[in-house]
C-alpha cells in the first residue's frame, strides 16, 4: 500500500490510516510515507483510558445492527491490541493534534 499512498497524496488527496498508529513503528513508517510524498502529516490521538475505549467499543457494536458498522471486535480482541500500544510521544516527531475523553 506505501506506493499508492504516496502516490495518493503527492495528487493531492488525503489519506486516513486508522490502523498505522499503535506502535512507534508502525508510526514511522506512516510519517515516512508523508514525507517521501512531500505531504503534511497529522496522527489524531484521543487521550482518554482503556475503559472508556472499550465501553465505546461496545456501544458501536451495538449499533452494528443499524447498519453502521460491518464488523464487531470483541473484548478480548481489544485488550489483545491494547497489549501492543505505545502512547506516542514527542522524539516521534510527528504532528499530534490531542483530544480529551
């Protein structure tokens, strides 16, 4: 997917990555994309706890059955991908725009 993200954004266009900002790795390698296209970059984090997150979670997988969403995650998934998570920080050099719970 790098090349067609490059490839996207040195046309203009945004691109949203939902599932490339867990780890500091996966994070470099996002901003490294932005910066081969010449692009701004910008990592949205939501500072709020894992329990708020999972209640949230929760309540979208409830709303599945109105057609918003097309898949569920369960707790177990989610705490498995929680095990990986690094709050990111500033040596990342990335854009964070922050937001509260």
């Amino acid at each position: 997917m790098g090349p067609l993200i490059v490839d996207s954004l040195r046309a203009g266009a945004s691109v949203v990555l939902d599932f490339a900002g867990n780890r500091v790795d996966e994070r470099a390698r996002v901003r490294s994309l932005a910066e081969a296209a010449g692009a701004a970059h910008v990592l949205h984090f939501l500072e709020i706890d894992e329990e708020e997150c999972l209640r949230r979670l929760l309540m979208r997988n409830e709303s599945k059955s109105e057609g918003l969403y097309f898949a569920s995650t369960t707790e177990a998934e989610f705490r498995a991908i929680c095990r990986y998570f690094q709050v990111p920080t500033a040596e990342e050099c990335l854009r964070i725009t922050r937001y509260g719970g």
